[in-house]
C-alpha cells in the first residue's frame, strides 16, 4: 500500500517437472488487483512467470526460458507483454578448473499506452575459475529494438568483464549504442540543398 494505489496479489509456485534430459522449472502464476487513490481505473494483472525471473526449459545441453503477463482494466487491456528466448549451455569441471559457456538468443514484446515494443537480442558469455582463487567471467549481450510511435530502431552492444582475485574483485562495462528514426534524424533535403541537386542530377544527363 502507498499514498497512490492499493496493490494485492498471489505467486502460485508449480513443482519442476523433470523426465529424463528434460526439465522445466521455475514455473509460477500470479495475479495482482491494484486499487489506485488518483482517479484511474482499477486494474488486474495476470502473469505467467516474471520478466526477471523466467521459467526454464532444458532439454540435454539445450535450454531455453520465457514469461508471459497481461494487465486489464474497465477500458480493456493496458499492457501485453513477453519474451521467448532459447539456446545452449555447456559446462566442464577437471578439478583444479571449472567453466562453462552459454549462448542464447530470444524475442521480446510489449505494447503499453498506444506503444509498441519488439526486440530482438542475443547473449553469450562464459566464466572459468581456477582453484577457487581465480574467476573470471565475460558476457556479451546485443539487442536491436523497434518501437513505434514514434518509429524508432536502436542498437544496444554491451561487453561486461569481471575478474575475482580472491576478495578483490573488479568488473567494467563497455557499452555502444547506435538509434535510427524517432523523429530526430536529419531529412535528405536538410543535407542537401536544391541548387546541389540539380548539379548533381545535370552531371549524369545525357
């Protein structure tokens, strides 16, 4: 309860199911009613796992994970959202060292407000320890969304690195990003004025 809305709500864990190199686990479903204090309508979110902690699905060295939600009001539905995302894990253990690498890939989708959101991305990553002394870890993720409106596409590259030393430890995060559309780039006739372009075009005449 805050000074806005009241918020009350279930979690109903479901036991793993687990059946020879398959399992999936993690599996719960909520619900929550939201009573709000500001003149909005009340709402009601139903979700199947949570953004943050997903279900997942492993079959051998393959797995895979997602979540689904909804949220509803007396004018319809407010919010829709949910990824899928899907891969490989490998780990090796020779004593003195242990590792392991991962690779997945998934979609996400989310419309909220008159906005939509769809996303792809990609992560992979890998640790290696030594002696319990020495790890170190590194993990690449690349997304490429698309919302609309306004439309709008962007590329996000990030290398995180971390390194524990036994109680030190350090982790640095590279980041690039990269956004096209959205109304703040520049149109081809605010790059090039019409006099240039009838140069340009009278130098490929006949």
């Amino acid at each position: 309860m805050t000074s806005e809305h009241v918020l009350a709500g279930f979690t109903l864990p479901i036991p793993t199911v687990a059946i020879g190199v398959f399992s999936l686990q993690n599996i719960n479903l909520g619900a929550a009613l939201t009573v709000p204090f500001i003149g909005q309508p009340v709402s009601m979110r139903f979700n199947f796992c949570e953004r943050q902690d997903p279900f997942m699905l492993t079959v051998s060295l393959f797995a895979g994970g997602g979540y689904f939600a909804l949220e509803v009001d007396p004018n319809g539905v407010r919010t829709v959202e949910g990824s899928i995302e899907f891969g490989g894990s490998f780990a090796l253990n020779l004593g003195v060292a242990s590792g392991g690498v991962y690779v997945m890939a998934g979609v996400a989708y989310k419309r909220t407000g008159g906005k939509t959101m769809l996303a792809g991305y990609l992560r992979c990553g890998g640790s290696l320890e030594v002696l319990g002394l020495i790890t170190v870890s590194l993990e690449f993720v690349m997304t490429l969304e698309y919302t609309t409106p306004p439309s709008r596409l962007r590329g996000i590259a990030t290398l995180t690195v971390e390194i524990e030393i036994l109680f030190f430890s350090i982790s640095v995060d590279l980041t690039v990003e990269r956004e096209f559309g959205g109304g703040g780039d520049p149109l081809f006739k605010d790059l090039m004025a019409q006099s240039d372009w009838s140069n340009y075009c009278d130098a490929f005449a006949a």
